[in-house]
C-alpha cells in the first residue's frame, strides 16, 4: 500500500455484546477516556460472530495500523485472525492494544493490562510494545478442514468441552467469573478420556489423556495456569499434557491449576515445541483462545514474534 494511505489514528473494534452488554453500555465511559488521554480513533462495531475478522482486514486494507480491540478474549481472538489473513502489510507493522470487557480477560492478565478502563486506556496511551508470538492450528470440522490463529492458549479433551458449555451457557445469557468453574466441576461427571497420538518436534507420546494444553500465555479459564510457564516470544508453545486420572483426584488438584504448580503432579506432563500434531480415537476436540474450533486431526504451528501488542509489564523483563 502507498505509505500516504496509511493513517495514524487507532482503528477501534467494539464488541457490544462482550461483558453481557458492557461493550454497549460502557461504550460512552470508554470513548471519553480515550479522549481525554488524547488517542485519536475510529471506530466500527461487530455486529455477529467472526464480523470483527472482516473488520480488522478491511481496516488494515484501508491504512490502519494500530488497532485496540474493545471485547474479551474472543474479540482479541478475531482480531488476531483478520490481521494475519489480510495481504495488505506484514503483521509485524501492527500494533494491537486491548480494553478487556470479557469476563475471561486472560490475554490481559499475562501482560499486566488493567482491567479497570482508564487503566487499560492510560497503557495504550503509554504505549509501551513488544512482539509476541502467534500460534495457528489445522482443524477438521466434519470432514473440511481448517485453519485459525490464537494469541494465547489453545485447549484439546475435557478443556475443549468445558469451553464449548460455557460458551453454550454465555449465549443464554449465564454470567459470572466462576462459570467456567462450576463447568468444569459438573463436565466430569459424563466427561471419557481419549487415546491421543500426539508428535511433538518428532518425538511421539502415544497415551490415554484427560485434556492437553498449548500455550503461547500462561492464563485460560478466567486465571487457571495451565501453561505456567508459558513465555509469549521465546517461538515455542509450552504443552501440558494431562494423562488418564481419577475425577476425584481432578477435583483434589484443582488449585494447582491456579496457583502455578501444575506440572508437580506425577501423571501432569510438560514440554516445549514448535510444530505439534495430535491424533486421536475417539476425536478429540478443540478450542483456541475460548473459541470452539472443531476437532483431530489437528496440526499445531507457531510463528515467532510475529504482532506487536501493547503491554504494561512484560513476563520477566525488569520494572
């Protein structure tokens, strides 16, 4: 694109529904403070799933460069995939900064992002940024197969399921930070384990698993840590692979979900990779930063500091 085409105003995508509402309602609170922080915007509401995809590159095609997603981690999600499926600049020319309105707000929370809205604004007006990595996985839904981008974690097994509830249970209009939780409590009760055939860099694991976890960020699930230690540019995913266990030995373990000692657990396995293909009988299914994908065979793939996004703290950098 010709560089006089190229604007420097923040193209802003707000989504109204995130927040069961609050994208909407809290959209004048939002707009004053970006005013009042002197951040020269445009912006453009999705109006149904995926419409921030066709927002995000119709916005790049037109000269934008920085762009602040206003939604949760799904938003984040959409926004991610319109910049890499656009043509009209490399991805590293973008910046992205966040104002979380989710109730998840994972992403966030890896880089220290206010959840409070003059927080998030004051970050984006200091606008300290940094590359972060940016994970793509192949997918088949029914027998078509795939392709999306994720910024933060994807989930495969009982993951995958407790996600596809919730966001069942959004839709209906449930809310609340302990939904995921109390799904996840009462998805055992039907949840089977899975044979999985997972390669990871060529080494094979061949086992029955309860859930497996990439993470490009440490936090899923509304603050659970199942990558814990996850860094967002070191060009790896970290994976947790957790093997066959008792539910009640689940339940046992629940706070070494959040308090980051997951991988002490005898039958809780971690590793590092790059390119990660995973099989399974029966299928297993998938979700990628909170959003139901499909299900294996499945082909991870990771593309090194990739987009820049706007931070406050950065995972062991110095204050």
């Amino acid at each position: 694109m010709d560089q006089k085409h190229i604007t420097h105003n923040w193209l802003a995508i707000v989504n109204p529904n995130a927040g069961h509402g609050k994208g909407k309602t809290d959209w004048q609170k939002i707009s004053d403070l970006l005013f009042r922080y002197h951040i020269e915007y445009d912006a453009c509401f999705t109006g149904h799933r995926q419409h921030a995809i066709e927002l995000t590159k119709a916005g790049i095609d037109r000269g934008y460069r920085n762009i602040i997603t206003i939604g949760g981690d799904g938003t984040m999600n959409e926004v991610i995939n319109g910049c890499f499926m656009q043509r009209s600049c490399l991805t590293k020319e973008l910046t992205l900064g966040s104002i979380m309105v989710g109730t998840g707000n994972d992403w966030g929370r890896m880089f220290d992002i206010p959840n409070d809205y003059e927080g998030a604004v004051r970050v984006i007006s200091e606008h300290k940024t940094r590359l972060q990595d940016t994970g793509m996985v192949y997918y088949f839904h029914g027998t078509e197969r795939n392709k999306r981008y994720f910024i933060n974690i994807a989930g495969l097994g009982f993951d995958a399921v407790v996600v596809q509830r919730t966001n069942l249970q959004k839709d209906k209009g449930r809310k609340g930070k302990l939904l995921y939780l109390w799904n996840l409590l009462t998805c055992l009760l039907s949840y089977k384990h899975t044979h999985t055939e997972v390669d990871i860099d060529g080494m094979k694991i061949s086992d029955h698993t309860f859930t497996i976890s990439l993470g490009i960020g440490k936090y899923s699930g509304g603050g659970m840590m199942q990558t814990p230690h996850a860094v967002p540019d070191d060009g790896f995913f970290d994976i947790t692979i957790i093997k066959k266990m008792k539910k009640m030995e689940v339940i046992r373990r629940l706070k070494m979900l959040y308090d980051g000692t997951i991988l002490n657990h005898p039958l809780i396995e971690g590793y590092k990779g790059k390119r990660i293909l995973i099989d399974s009988d029966p299928l297993i299914h998938l979700e990628a930063d909170g959003e139901t994908l499909g299900h294996s065979p499945i082909e991870f793939g990771i593309i090194p500091r990739s987009i820049n996004i706007i931070y406050r703290n950065y995972p062991g950098e110095d204050n």
